[in-house]
C-alpha cells in the first residue's frame, strides 16, 4: 500500500487496527433503507406521529389531516407495505397502528434529534 | 358531517372522541423527513452502521467499504449535511461519528426491524 496522503486524508498506515463492524445481509440493508425512505416524507411522517398513542382507524386518521380519504389510504398503504405499520379491519373499521417499538422509537427518536437540531442552527 | 360510509370506511360518528397527537412545527417534520431519507440509502445506512461502535477516519471508512476515497466522502457530506454525523479534523485525519443517542438508536432499531421482518417473510 502506498503512503501518498491525497489532499486533507491520512495515510493509511495512520490508523490503528480495529475490528470492522459486521455487516448485516444485502437484502436487510437494503429493507431498512427503504423503511427509512418511506417513512421520510412530511406527510407520512405525520401519520407515523399520530399513531405513537395507539391505532387509530383511516378515518380518524383523514379527519385529523384535513385530507381526503384516498389521499391518507394511500399514504398508510405505502407505510404498510414498508413494513412500518400493521392493519386490521374490524366491521367497518380499518385500524392502522405502529409495527413495533423499533417504530414507535424511531419515530420518537428522529423528531427529537430534528427538534433538537432546529432549535441549535 | 354526513354519515356516508364509503366502500370499506366506518362513518365518522363511530369512533369515540380521542385527543390528537400534539404535532411539531412544519420545519422540524420537514428536517426529520430530510434526516431519514439521508440514511434511507443502503451505501449512506452502510457507513451509518460502521460508526456504531465509535468516530472513524474517513480513509478507514474507504478501505472498509472498499470503495474510493471521494464516493465515500461524497457519502459522509451529505450525512453531515443532515446532521446525522460530526465531523471533526485532527490534522490529517479527519474523524466522523454518529451525531447522537438518537441517531445510534434509530440505526440499530431499524436494521434489528429489517432483519426481523427479513425472516418473517
């Protein structure tokens, strides 16, 4: 290996030898990729946000957007197929509620580091 | 408010009156959308995951991923853009760690999601 530090880097030989992180299979990264994609839109987020508390059915869901129903079934349809959150119909009901506690963290988590974020720039 | 329930909806008189989730400012759901879709990438998720256990040299990030110097660098820019990671110079080296608890939380809970559902499926 050569020595030749190009611009503002290091030479290689400038590092200790640390274990590398073990990397998880191409199809997991690339799932979790697209889990953070889908949830990475305002409006979907909003909708993540608004079932921290519990599921909520889709109508809820419109009434408290001020969106039509097609527009926040889509949106949940999309989360859904992300795998960010689970659906049950009851009746006429369709409950919409957060996957897990990876979710209901993740949600949290981000908003609190971009709150955190806008109240420093 | 009418009581048309169309195709598979309840009406909206069939659900009991709950308290809406507090939203937060548009700018902070906007930079947390932003955050997501920064590390919704499988390449950026990658060196996201290679600073779980602590900062590294952007060179050693390149040897690990086994790709050029300026692709991975690009990478870093646009997570430090996004406020995901630090950056900190020390003469030649020029070390990148995960921003926060909030980031190292988010990137474990969501590939621990993935890879759950991976074997789900």
């Amino acid at each position: 290996m050569s020595n030749i530090a190009v611009d503002e880097t290091c030479s290689d030989a400038a590092h200790p030898s640390r274990p590398t992180v073990a990397m998880p299979a191409v199809e997991t990264l690339e799932n979790a990729a697209a889990m953070l994609r889908a949830a990475g839109d305002p409006a979907r987020l909003r909708l993540l946000l608004r079932l921290v508390d519990g599921a909520r059915c889709v109508t809820e869901l419109a009434e408290a957007e001020g969106e039509k129903l097609a527009t926040v079934s889509a949106r949940l349809k999309l989360l859904h197929a992300a795998r960010l959150v689970t659906r049950r119909r009851e009746a006429k009901h369709v409950h919409y509620a957060l996957a897990d506690e990876h979710i209901l963290r993740l949600i949290r988590d981000i908003l609190e580091h971009a709150a955190e974020e806008t109240h420093a720039a």
